[in-house]
C-alpha cells in the first residue's frame, strides 16, 4: 500500500504544481502583491497535508479534501482539524511571502 500512497501523492504533486503555474500565468497582468496573495492562498490550499485515519493508521492526504470530506461524512470537530491546520499553514506562508515582498521590493525614484 505505501507505494501506492507514494506514487498517489506524486502524481497530486505534479497536478498541484501545474495548477500553480496555471496560476502564476492567470495572474502575470495583476498587481505584484495580489498576485503573491493569490499565489499563496492557492499553494497553502493545494499542498498542505492533514491526517486522516484508516485502519488505525495515521495517513497524509491533502487537507483541503480532507476537510470537506470531514464536514460532510464525519463530525465538525474532526473537520476543524484540517480547517486549523490549512490556517495555520496559510497565515505562516503569507507571512513569508509578506517578509519577501518587503526585502524583494523595487526601489521608489525620489524625483
């Protein structure tokens, strides 16, 4: 079963990272700040795992599939562990991308 799992999560990888140039291609016209925000919020959502038990197993999947599959088959509360963990994760990226913005920034010509 792990090589299937491996080979599952390459695959959603590879799909999620196409997504992600799709992304940064939709928005090379935007502005650079929505565009990192937009860029961010799409990545968090895409490529954070959550845990979700089989078997009494622990397995990674991604936590937004795991979060509506949650709320609409098991209990909100289980549900708000993957919702927490998309948050945190967001909050911590938009605030490297925020860092990165600052120190990346262009030059403003004082005249």
């Amino acid at each position: 079963m792990t090589t299937g799992y491996t080979i599952a999560w390459m695959v959603y990888i590879a799909g999620a990272l196409a997504l992600l140039a799709v992304t940064w291609r939709i928005t090379r016209s935007a502005r650079r700040e929505w565009r990192h925000l937009l860029l961010v919020t799409v990545g968090a959502l895409l490529l954070t795992p959550g845990p979700i038990v089989v078997e009494e197993q622990v397995f990674l999947a991604p936590a937004l599939f795991v979060l509506v599959l949650d709320a609409l088959f098991d209990t909100l509360a289980s549900a708000s562990r993957s919702g927490l963990i998309l948050l945190g994760v967001w909050l911590v990226t938009l605030m490297f991308s925020l860092v990165f913005q600052l120190l990346v920034r262009p030059k403003q010509n004082s005249g």
